[in-house]
C-alpha cells in the first residue's frame, strides 16, 4: 500500500476514484439509501480491483529489476521468459533483447582480454630474443681481449639486430594502427610497374646478396594505397626471399581488369607445407621451415593491409613449385 501511493499517477489514480465514489455515492443517497449503497459499493470494488491490480504489476515490475541487478552482476542464468504476459510483455522483449548485446559485448570483451594477453606474451617474447643477443654482444665487446676485427664483426651483428627490433616495432604500431581503424588509406593511380619497382626497391639489394632474380611482370595501373599497399608487397616478397635458396627466383606479376586489380607473387622455394598453410597469415605464427630471424607478423600485416582495402589475400601452391600469393583490389563491393 505505502508503495503504490508513493507512485504520484497510482496515488492521483486512487485519489479520483475516490472523490468520484464519494461524489457518486452523495448523489446516489440523496435520491434514495439504495443507489447510495449501489454507488458506493460499485466504487469501492473499483478502488480495490485497481488496488490489486496496481500491486500485481508494482511486484512484478520489482522482481524484473531484481533480476536486471542479478545480470548487471554477472548472473547469466537469469532469463525474462516468465514475464510474457500483459504490459510487462513489450519490456520483457527489449530486455531480453539487452541482456543478448550485454551477455555478447561481456564474451567480447573477455575475448580481448584474452587477446591482448598472448599480443604481449607473444611481443614480450620476440622482443626478448633480439634484445639477449645484444646482451651477449655488449659483453663481448666489453671484454678486454676482443680483437679489433672482432670488434667490428659485433658491431656489424649489433646493427643488424637493431634493425631487427626496429622493424619489429614499426609492424607491431602499424598493426594496432589497423586494429584500431585510425589508417586513412588515400586512393592514388600509378602505373602497374612503377609501382611494383618502387615496392620492391628496399628488398632488391638482399636479394642481389643471395644472388636471387627478381623478376616482374605488369601491365595496367594500380589504383589503392602506394604507401600501405607496398608495404604489404614488401613483406611478402621478403617472405619468399627468407625460403627460397640462394640463386632462385621471385616472380611478381601485376595485372588490372575491370572487376579488380590482381598481384601475384610466386617463387621458386621449398614452398607452403600443408600444415602450415591454414596458419601463414596468423599474427606471429612461424612455420616450420621458418628462419630464427622471423617474426611470425609480415604476412599478417600484410593480409591486414589488403583486406582494409576492400581486398583479399590467400596463399597457394604453384603447380611448377614453390609459394605463391594472389593478392586482389576489388573496384567494387564483394
């Protein structure tokens, strides 16, 4: 009772009927003692029908938001179905309907802590290794017997494995770059074959070291990122350098139609196993057969950067031998 005339519409709601009883009932006894008690008696189970009516609704509209709390909690066994009927039915819908995206957003939110758990195991890993190295260079250099072209071998291995850790870092910012969706990625054309000389440019000279040919094949233009774009050819022709002997041979061939514009890159490697080739594109997977140097993270920056492109980018397995990977541009929505 006190808490449905601390409802302001359910106490004005009891306070008209009741002046509409009294005011009934006052005409009614004027005339004659038995409309009086008609009126009278007819408002009064009104004033009690509404009464219990009201406090029906106030119970189970109390015991819905017990269980909002009980899932605001964490309860997850909680569910609306027992309140499918009259006007709690429509609230009953939209909660249910809140309590799907809450429970989703909460199994998301998990998944991402789970995430960024193995991301910084993983990065604390990779970082680690490089960083030992130095280590066990510094105090070679430190020591008081270490030859002068001694010293210089160290030095050189020192460049090397800072250069390492500072292309380790600019993928991994490039990479949560992507992750967060800050990348503007501008629309630029340019010839097929400028733009597959100048993404191949800063790999040519560690491929002349190995003796291995670069060969490229284009025809058309290209039309996306020039910047993003030859950062993901970089890292997968650098891929295929890394597993192909000394004296092989990367193929890139770079074509445009009217439905999207295709590069494909092969080399004359030991080629994708089977069990790794479900895998190659996940953030720091190492295959097999991958070197000590690797990573485990181009191939996924570069599937990163194509598929934010509106692109796809799939590995497979050339019938003449070796790896190869097609990568497209879509002109439209696929």
């Amino acid at each position: 009772m006190i808490k449905i005339l601390k409802n302001t519409e359910l106490s004005l709601s009891l306070k008209l009927m009741l002046l509409i009883t009294v005011l009934g009932s006052v005409y009614g006894f004027r005339r004659d003692r038995i409309t009086g008690a008609i009126f009278l008696g007819s408002g009064l189970i009104m004033i009690v029908i509404h009464f219990i009516c009201n406090a029906y609704r106030l119970s189970r509209l109390e015991a819905m938001s017990i269980d909002i709390g009980r899932i605001l909690h964490g309860d997850e066994n909680v569910n609306f179905n027992a309140y499918t009927e009259g006007e709690t039915a429509i609230l009953e819908c939209e909660l249910s309907k809140m309590t799907i995206m809450l429970r989703e957003q909460q199994q998301k939110l998990k998944n991402d802590k789970v995430y960024l758990a193995d991301s910084l195991a993983d990065i604390s890993h990779q970082l680690r290794t490089p960083l030992t190295s130095l280590n066990l260079v510094n105090s070679l250099l430190s020591r008081p017997d270490c030859t002068e072209e001694k010293r210089r071998e160290l030095i050189m291995e020192m460049r090397g494995l800072l250069g390492r850790i500072d292309w380790l870092i600019t993928a991994l910012l490039n990479i949560s770059k992507l992750d967060a969706g800050t990348v503007k990625f501008r629309q630029e054309t340019i010839s097929m074959r400028d733009f597959l000389s100048k993404a191949t440019m800063p790999i040519q000279i560690p491929m002349e070291l190995r003796e291995q040919q670069l060969v490229i094949e284009a025809e058309g233009d290209f039309s996306g990122d020039i910047h993003w774009t030859g950062e993901a050819v970089g890292n997968i022709i650098k891929n295929c350098m890394e597993h192909t002997p000394d004296g092989g041979r990367i193929t890139v061939v770079g074509k445009a139609n009217a439905l999207y514009t295709e590069i494909i890159i092969t080399d004359t490697g030991c080629g994708i196993s089977r069990e790794d080739l479900p895998h190659i594109f996940e953030r720091f997977y190492k295959g097999k057969d991958s070197s000590d140097s690797s990573y485990g993270i181009g191939l996924a920056l570069a599937r990163k950067i194509v598929n934010s492109q509106n692109g796809t980018l799939k590995a497979f397995d050339p019938p003449e031998g070796g790896a190869g990977f097609e990568m497209r541009f879509y002109k439209g929505t696929v």
